[in-house]
C-alpha cells in the first residue's frame, strides 16, 4: 500500500515508522515537515486570537488544575533531543499548550490534505493526531487523553472541525494539484488500493458513484467525498444466496484474529488482548460471546469508508459508544523494545519505543475509543446472534449508523459510515461458531479485502 511517493525500502531507518492504520505516512520526515510549516507560520504571526471553541479548551485547562497539570507535563515530559525537539528541516515542534492551542488554531479550517517534502508526497491524514504524536505517548498526555472532561472537550472541537469538513469550503483539497486528492500522484495511490483489494483495474469513475464530468467529480465537501459511496457491480455481494457465507463489512485490511476472548482481560497490557465486555459497552448481549471469536480489520485513508452487513439477519441492538479521541496505551521501554526490530539505540530506538503506544494501539481503541456497536441476529441459526463494531480513531471518531434495531438486512447492505475518514472495525462471533468458521484471510496481507467479499463461512 502505497502512501507517499517514491520507494518505501529506502526510506532511511531513523525515520521510518510502522503504523497500521497508514493514517500518517511511513516517512516520519513528512510528518514533520508538516508540521513544521505550520510551526513556522504561527511563531512568525505571534499570538493570535483563539476561535471560540478553542478559547474554551484553553479555559478548561487553566481553569482545572488537574488538567493543567497534563497539559503543562506532557510537553516536558517529551524528551529535549532529537529527534523530538526538531524536525529535520530545524523547526520547533510543539512547546507547550499555549504553543500547541496557536498551532491548532492555525490548522483548524483545512481540511486533510496531500503534503509535498524531500521525502515525497504524502498524506497526514489525521493533523490533529501529528500534533499530538509525541505527547499522547508520555505518563500526563496518557492521563490527560483517558480524562473524561478532556474528551468532552475534544468532541466539542472535533464536532467543530466536522461543521467544516461537511462545507463547500473544504472540498478545496479535491483539486488536481499537487496537493489534491486528484493530483498526479494522490489519484494513482487511491485507485492502487481499490484496485489492489480485488485485482482490478478500475477508474476512479467505474469504482465510486461521482461525476467526472463536474468539478471536483461531483463532490460538494470533504465528507461527500470521504463517505463517497461504490458502483454496486464493482463490490458485489459474496454468495448473497448462502447463508453461510460471511461477507467482509468494510473495504480493510486484516489485523488480527483472535479466539477464545475473554469477556473481560487487560487490554491496556503488552501484547493487546480483547475484552469482550469492555468492546461492547457493557451490553448485557456482551455475554453470548464469552470464549468467542473475533476478527479485526482496518481501514486506511484512502479505503472505502461505509460498513455493509457481513450476514443476512435482523439489527437486535444498534449504538454509538462514546469513547476516547487521542488515548494510547503505555509500555515501559523495556517493553516496547522487545518487540522491535533493528537499532534499539540512538535517534531510531528512541523513536521508536515512544511511538510503541501508536503502533499497537489497534486492539486497545476496540474498548476504548467511540465507537458503533451493532448486534445482528444472522438469518443462518449455524451463526446466530454477532456483533459488528465500527472503531473511530483519532480525529475519525463520527460514526453514523443508518440501521434501526429490528430492521431486517440482506447481506451486504450498508450498516452505517465513519465520517472524516476511516478506522478500524471488528466482527465478534459466539464461542460455537468462531470454531466453525474457515478461510479467514492471512493477518499481515498488504492488500485489502474487497468490502462485501467473502471473509470467511462455516463449516465442519
């Protein structure tokens, strides 16, 4: 999967960072040259007044002396060298929150864009996330994003973000610039993962619904545009006639697979174990899926980005479970590092243990991030009740359900979308079932499976 331009083996290792989402390029330099354009224009324009929105988050730390106390900490508590108090082109990151408030005012009404660097185009695809890279991962910005004032505030702000990003305004990002979503180069990595998921080779125009004829091939914001939604014949439904087929629910690449799950574990811990009742929001369905099976999938920037129902059946329970925005999990460095690979040293090793809480942090958003939470009762008794969750990260913490409880589905059929983007999501089986099903895809694949596509089926 390709998200910046020119060859990804020869990225230089101080830089290179694996994160499963994509949702920020592999090319850490892209990242930081991001950043430190923004960086740059807020320290030479000076202080600026703070929009409304963001002159009551700066209220709410000042104001609340325990979430000052994250806020003043998390900065400190990033280490004072590299690669954390510079990028590579010798810009300032973020100093401390009155810093990071300015930045954010900065960045507030753009939408995501494509970013160009020496390293080569790429996409930071979640700024707010980039901005918060280094701090979430520290003791206070693990506290402050768990905090439940905080994340109070953050859905304030990302609501705010969202007004803009369902405007004609931000559809300015949907150009054939370089910068654009239809530039030279953000167009051939679009269509190479669509077309890569299912061996295709499709336009843009015979794989979404759009009009290439119009500006902006029809789409009136950002959201339109994200949301955009498949010409039916390019993902059809797998074996809509047997029931026991389990169809894919989202354009995604697999993650994990996991059986047995306890109904309750650390997930918080090294090594990321599900915890089903902690998953489904205390649901008193969560029981049936006790020693149960559950896949896991994400979905990048550039995917497909609705949820269409993996089995024919009817909708039991359907809710959004609001959640964290920015919270990652915490591994002393001794942990980390014992799962990394090359350099454990120097500017590389520093990088990336910090950056640990990010890269495994997949499993640990399923209890903890917002998320819908969809419970079908499958037509096929050999299935029986199963639960769909669609998991918002980062910024991509709107999901839109557009099924109601007792409503009747045919396999396939659209379950609801993240809005913003995308994320990651989660099928749980019962315990009887997840022993049946056979023919997952292979964890670690680098191509998406195909929404609607076969993921699995039963059998003896």
């Amino acid at each position: 999967m390709v998200y910046q331009h020119g060859d990804h083996h020869h990225i230089p290792d101080e830089y290179r960072v694996h994160k499963p989402g994509a949702w920020l390029p592999a090319d850490h330099r892209i990242v930081q040259h991001w950043l430190g354009h923004h960086v740059k224009h807020v320290d030479k324009v000076g202080e600026q007044e703070l929009i409304p929105v963001l002159k009551e988050f700066e209220d709410l730390i000042e104001n609340n002396t325990r979430i000052r106390m994250y806020f003043c900490s998390m900065w400190d508590e990033v280490p004072r060298k590299p690669p954390y108090n510079t990028d590579v082109t010798g810009q300032s990151q973020i100093r401390d929150y009155k810093h990071m408030l300015q930045v954010l005012n900065h960045v507030f009404g753009r939408a995501p864009e494509w970013t160009a660097a020496a390293a080569g185009v790429g996409l930071v695809g979640v700024p707010l996330a980039a901005m918060f890279d280094y701090a979430s991962a520290t003791p206070s910005g693990h506290a402050a994003f768990l905090d439940p004032d905080v994340n109070r505030m953050l859905k304030k702000i990302l609501n705010e973000w969202g007004k803009y990003l369902t405007s004609p305004e931000s559809a300015s990002v949907l150009g054939d610039h370089r910068a654009g979503w239809f530039g030279e180069v953000s167009y051939k990595d679009l269509m190479e993962v669509a077309n890569a998921a299912a061996s295709t080779s499709y336009k843009f125009e015979e794989m979404y619904q759009c009009d290439p004829s119009a500006p902006r091939h029809g789409y009136k914001s950002w959201d339109d545009f994200f949301t955009r939604r498949f010409v039916p014949q390019a993902r059809p439904v797998a074996s809509p006639e047997d029931h026991l087929v389990v169809a894919n629910a989202c354009e995604s690449k697999p993650y994990a697979l996991s059986n047995d799950v306890r109904l309750r574990d650390k997930f918080w811990v090294k090594g990321q174990p599900y915890s089903v009742l902690d998953m489904l929001a205390h649901d008193p369905l969560s029981e049936h899926f006790a020693g149960g099976t559950v896949y896991q999938a994400f979905l990048s920037p550039l995917s497909y980005h609705r949820w269409h129902a993996p089995v024919s059946g009817t909708i039991k329970r359907a809710f959004v479970q609001d959640g964290t925005y920015f919270s990652v999990p915490l591994f002393p460095a001794e942990d980390a590092s014992d799962e990394l690979s090359g350099d454990r040293t120097g500017r590389a090793g520093e990088y990336e243990i910090l950056q640990k809480g990010i890269t495994v942090s997949q499993g640990y958003l399923t209890a903890l991030a917002t998320r819908a939470i969809i419970f079908i009762e499958a037509e096929a008794k050999e299935i029986g009740l199963m639960a769909f969750i669609g998991v918002g990260m980062d910024e991509v913490s709107s999901c839109e359900i557009t099924v109601k409880e007792g409503q009747r589905v045919e396999k396939g059929d659209e379950l609801g979308t993240f809005h913003f983007g995308g994320s990651t999501h989660c099928l749980i089986f019962n315990k009887d079932v997840g022993k049946k099903l056979k023919g997952f895809p292979k964890v670690g694949r680098e191509e998406n499976v195909p929404v609607r596509a076969r993921l699995c089926a039963v059998g003896e």
